[in-house]
C-alpha cells in the first residue's frame, strides 16, 4: 500500500469563524504526516476525536475552532490519513481512529 504524504482535504460544508467584515471561511485544510512533536501535543487530549482535533489545528494552521466545527465525515477523513503513518497497535499515533 503506498502512503501519501500530503492531502488537501476538502470540507463537505465550509466553516466561517467570525460575523461580519470579519468573518473568515475555511473550505479546506493542508495536512502532512505528522511529527513526533505533534503526536505528542495530539495525545494530550482527553479522546480520540481530540487528539484528531489537536493534529488538524497544529498541522493544518487553522484555528482550533475550525476543527472543532468540522463535520464527522471530515474528522474521519482526517483520522484515517493519519492513521495512515502508524505501524500498527504499538505506533505513537495508535488509537486516533
């Protein structure tokens, strides 16, 4: 199986932070493979869907509120990329699916 390294991925709904002139929509989010720094910072959440939450912000340099409000399919999406680095069971990623 070959592994990619970066995705784009897209937003089945785009997310708006903000109201006004102010207000900035997201439509997509730039991922890589994670690093050992940012596997670290991922397991300090309390659940994995945090630990989810905590990659995207770090690795997609989007507010954390934008990986809050992103939908389940997208989560998922982003879950399984980067679950996608993992070794098996005893990988430092294990457990974010």
């Amino acid at each position: 199986m070959s592994i990619v390294d970066t995705l784009t991925l897209e937003f089945r709904t785009p997310i708006t932070i903000g109201k006004g002139d102010g207000a900035v929509t997201y439509t997509h989010v730039d991922l890589r493979e994670p690093l050992a720094g940012d596997l670290e910072k991922a397991q300090r959440a309390d659940t994995p869907v945090g630990s989810v939450i905590n990659l995207v912000t770090e690795i997609g340099a989007v507010p954390r509120l934008v990986a809050q409000k992103m939908c389940g399919r997208d989560i998922a999406e982003a879950s399984k990329f980067f679950n996608s680095f993992s070794d098996g069971p005893e990988a430092a990623a294990d457990g974010l699916s």
